[in-house]
C-alpha cells in the first residue's frame, strides 16, 4: 500500500481539499474555505498547513472567533447545505469564542466543521498557557464544552485517529438527518507530528445529496389523513429550502389546494403572493396564517421542528380534533407532540405524498373563505409600512423602504430582536429565498458576520443586513472584514436606544422599564454608529427619516464597498396587527399591580394551551 508522510495537520488540511459535492449537477469543493483566527496552539500545525494548499482551499482571516463562525453557517444556510466551511482557532478563549455558534449551528441543523486547537496529547509541558485545568479529570480540556452543542465531537491525540475521526466527522456533516456542528478538538503538538498516511486516504471524493423515500404504511396513514380532511394546512419549515423543495412545494399546494404557512426559516419557500400563500404562522405571524392554524384540522408540517414561536407556545392549533402530520427527514422532529411521523426527505417526500393523493383537492370554500383574509392582512401590513409623519419612524417603516428600495431577488438578512417579528409578518418575499433570518437560536450579533456568509455564497445577489443598535455593538468586527476581503454588504442599522424589544417584553409582563433601553440604565452613552463603522472602513452615513433611507439606499447598492446607513428608530412602536400568544412566565405574586394584572391574563391564555391530544 502507497503511503505519504504527512503531518497530522497537514493530512487533514488535504483531506478536506479533496472532497466535493454535487451541486446542481456540478461538482464542485465541499469546502468554501477555511475561517481562521491563530494563535500558538494552530498557527505552526494548522496554520502551516493551510497556507501550503490556500489555492484549493481558501483561506479567510476574521477578526472574531464567534463571528466567523456565523459567517460560516450563514454561508451553509444559503448554500441549502450543499457546501460548507471550517472555522479554526487557537487554544482557550479562541476556541470558546465559537461555542455560542455551534449551538447556533446545532440548533439550526447547519453544518460547519470546528477545529479548536487544544492541550498537548503529551502533558509534557501542562499547563500550557490558556490551558483550563480540571481538578477532578485530567482527559478534560475547554473544549469539552463543545461536546452538548456539537453532533459529533472528537479530540485527535495520535495523529492516525484521523483516518476514522475525518470519515465520520464528513458523514454527519453530509447526512439531511444528523446535519450539524462537527468539532474535533486538534491537540497542538499532534499537529505537528507525522505519519506515514495511505494515499487513498486522500482520492477525492464526491458526497451527494442522500434523499430518504417514505416508509409505505406512513405514507398511506399521511394521505389517508389529508384525503379526509376539510380544512388541511400545511406548514413549510427550513427543511423545505435545504431539500431544495420549493418547486415541488408549489406544485403541490396548487394541485391539492391546500394553503400554505412559513416558519422562519421556511419564508420564502413562496413568493408572499402566491395564491396559497398565507404568510408567516405563529407569535410573529400574520392574521391571515394564524387563522387558518386555529381552524385547521390536519396540519401537514414539512421540515420544521415546531418550535414555540411557530406554534403560539402549542395554543395556536385550536380545532379540538386536529391532527399533526410530520413529514421530516429527522425522526426527533417528525415524532414530537405526537405527530405522525412522516419520515422523508422533503423534496421526495412532497412527491410521493402528491402521487399518493392524485385527483384529490381539499374542499374549494376552506382556501376561497382565507382569501378575504389574506386581502385584510396585506392592506394591514401596507397601512404599517407606509411612511408617515413621526418624528421617528417605527420598524416596520423601515422594513417598508427597504423593501421599496431593493430589487427583488436581493437577500434581506436578520438575526434577534423586534425586527425579526416585524420581518417575519411583513417582508414580501418576492422570489424564492430571499430571506434569511437566524431565528433558531435567535443569536444577537449574527446578523453582520452570518450577512458576510451569505455574500460569499451568493456574490451575484444584493445582501442587505437589518441590525438594530443592541446587536450591533454585541459583534460588528466583521464589517472590518467585508472591507478586507472585499465582500460589499449593504448594513442598514436601527438605532432605538438599546434593547426595545425586550423593554416591550417587559412592559407587557408588568415589568417596570428598567436595564433594556439605555435611558433606563443611567446615562446613556451616545454613540456614534456612522463614525463607528466609518472607522472600520464602511461607507457610513447617518439619516433622518424614511425618504433619507431610500435614497442612502440607492447609494449603498452602486457603491464599492459595504455601506453602512445609520437611523434613529421609535423603540416604543411594533406591529399590533396579526401575532399569537407567547409563554412567557408571568410573576404569581409581586407587590406591582401590573404584574398581578399580567399575570391573571397570562393564566387565561395558558388554558388555550393545547400539548397533546
């Protein structure tokens, strides 16, 4: 057997450039590159290593671990998984750095290989700086902070683990199922030792798309449902665009006249006028969408795993016989709250369910009876986006000019906060994925670094980042970055004064304003976001009032590097029209009356809860 004599980080770096992927019928690097960030404990293995092979596998320096992880998964999302991205770091707080993306990752079933650096394999030199030291468990290191939020974790101490660790670690990044954060935690000095490696190890390989067919007797039980129901509603989630399942997703609502209601991550699924499009369900949904989940007695959810703002916290299903069919290709989610599991990759899913209900529409008056609603709901919705006279515009005035501004197959890109509610009910989704909000994990600060993932995958497309001030001075480095690789972002960023969605919150429980908007934390700094970003390279400009948005944006969409464009935002106002109930825990006993008050209200709604039937 032919062997090469490699370093163990240098076997790895060539492992990665030697695997591919089907895209669209080209095949293509599985890998878009490396993120790194080095330190002592990766720049003489890793480091080494990537600057040997950076023309087959690209190597890009960040300026935050957390961050450029985001931009990582950022980049797995709009490439629907196709394609991914490594991110490396040293040992200790560079690789901590990255754990709140992996539970991002995690959450989101998004790929994205880790590779901290970590304790010498030997011990000869323990502790070595950044080293955490556990007094009961000498195999334990920082990383081991990863292994909860990681689908498959690994440390390399012997340079030949690799050969089993690197296989692995690639089926789980590849599997629809099991897709996820993969971390293996790379000892420093076994970077930098050899091993005589099988060059087979090294053939290039193309990993495809494996798309799970349905089980006959799940099938037969899930039509069997839809064929018998007189009010079905489907529920499109993330895994509709990770399948690539739109078109067969339109085809089959329009065959079956069954309306259709986005998740989050499933918006955009359909353009927001398609003629069975109801809009965004749930806590930010619309009224149109909401009123079709409370009546609707068989709800077909297609790749979503129903998290409580997609379900009004499980009070939003209210037919007393409803029944909930889950076609997923992931039997966690497909079985949850007793579902039938439909167990299916999505795209062929929706195929085969469609061939086993040919002929068979749902009754004609359930989706003509929600068109008068999805009428009332634009005009609501155009009535809140318009502009007017404020002294500050509101949220959704800015949503409204953006959206006015940008063409349509632009990407809007969002995280945390009141601004992904507002998006959710309002942004019209032109064309088929154009929206791209991390609402998972609703991860403040994902909004820049996971806006640079997606340029990188989407270089042809105009990606506008909604960030509001609170995100923005939690993680901004990346617009550092942009400018560096020249990656040009379009930045709009909401100033309201601190965390007024929360402050919201808090007001609707009883809570007394305090330590959200920066006004009831003392003095309030002021800052300066257009200098701020101007300082980090971005064309920046501050503007008062929607007609400046507009036109600052029609400038940021010609101009040559990422623009940032700055406005002062009413933290008070948010969209009354459409939405669902939310559990969130209410006071039983507080000496304000307002609380009391919240708290008698929140007991009725929790009696609409509805967790099992």
């Amino acid at each position: 057997m032919a062997t090469i004599r490699l370093t163990m980080a240098q076997a790895l770096v060539r492992y990665l450039a030697a695997q591919h992927t089907d895209c669209d019928g080209r095949t293509v690097a599985l890998f878009g590159g490396v993120w790194a960030i080095f330190g002592h404990g990766n720049v003489a293995g890793i480091g080494e290593a990537l600057a040997a092979h950076r023309a087959e596998l690209p190597t890009y320096r960040a300026h935050n671990e957390q961050a450029m992880a985001l931009a990582a998964i950022g980049y797995a999302k709009a490439m629907h998984r196709r394609r991914m991205m490594a991110c490396t770091t040293s040992i200790g707080p560079g690789a901590t750095n990255m754990i709140t993306a992996a539970a991002v990752a995690h959450v989101d079933r998004l790929p994205v290989l880790l590779l901290p650096g970590d304790v010498f394999a030997s011990r000869r030199p323990d502790p070595v700086l950044q080293q955490v030291e556990s007094f009961g468990d000498g195999t334990a290191s920082a990383n081991d902070c990863f292994r909860p939020v990681s689908r498959y974790f690994d440390r390399i101490t012997r340079p030949e683990q690799i050969l089993t660790a690197l296989p692995r670690a690639l089926s789980v990044l590849t599997d629809p199922a099991e897709c996820g954060p993969v971390t293996l935690a790379l000892c420093q000095d076994v970077q930098a030792e050899a091993f005589d490696y099988p060059e087979q190890f090294f053939a290039t390989r193309v990993w495809h798309v494996r798309r799970v067919r349905p089980d006959v007797g799940e099938l037969a039980a899930a039509a069997d449902l839809l064929r018998n129901a007189r009010a079905p509603l489907l529920i499109a989630g993330g895994g509709v665009h990770y399948s690539e399942a739109t078109e067969v997703l339109d085809r089959f609502v329009t065959a079956h006249g069954i309306p259709l209601a986005e998740t989050q991550a499933g918006k955009s699924a359909l353009p927001f006028d398609h003629p069975f499009n109801l809009g965004a369900i749930g806590v930010t949904g619309t009224s149109a969408a909401n009123r079709a989940a409370e009546t609707a007695d068989v709800i077909l959810a297609v790749g979503t795993r129903l998290q409580d703002f997609t379900t009004g916290s499980w009070a939003l299903f209210q037919n007393p016989g409803r029944r909930l069919i889950g076609l997923n290709v992931q039997v966690f989610d497909a079985a949850k709250h007793h579902m039938q599991p439909l167990i299916a990759d999505a795209r062929v899913g929706l195929t085969e369910l469609d061939q086993a209900l040919a002929g068979h529409r749902a009754p004609p008056a359930w989706p003509h009876h929600l068109t008068a609603v999805v009428g009332g709901w634009r005009e609501q919705a155009s009535a809140v986006t318009a502009p007017s006279n404020a002294e500050l515009p509101s949220d959704a005035q800015v949503i409204g000019a953006v959206q006015r501004a940008s063409p349509a197959d632009a990407i809007v890109v969002c995280a945390a906060g009141g601004l992904p509610g507002e998006l959710h009910k309002l942004w019209q989704a032109r064309e088929v994925g154009t929206y791209h909000l991390e609402y998972g994990y609703s991860c403040m600060g994902y909004e820049i670094a996971g806006g640079l993932g997606v340029k990188l995958a989407r270089p042809d497309r105009e990606v506008i980042v909604l960030v509001g001030d609170g995100s923005y001075l939690m993680l901004n480095s990346e617009i550092a970055t942009s400018v560096m690789l020249g990656i040009r972002l379009t930045i709009v960023v909401l100033d309201n004064g601190g965390f007024g969605c929360i402050d919201r919150l808090q007001r609707a429980t009883g809570g007394e304003p305090f330590n959200n908007l920066l006004a009831d934390c003392g003095a309030a700094p002021l800052v300066d976001f257009r200098a701020h970003a101007a300082s980090l390279g971005a064309l920046a400009e501050q503007v008062d009032g929607i007609a400046g948005l507009e036109a600052a944006l029609r400038r940021a969409f010609t101009a040559e590097r990422t623009s940032v464009v700055v406005l002062r935002t009413d933290p008070r106002v948010a969209t009354a029209a459409g939405g669902h109930w939310w559990d969130v825990g209410v006071p039983e006993v507080s000496a304000r009356p307002q609380v009391n008050a919240a708290r008698a209200g929140y007991e009725t709604s929790r009696a609409a809860q509805r967790l099992a039937d």
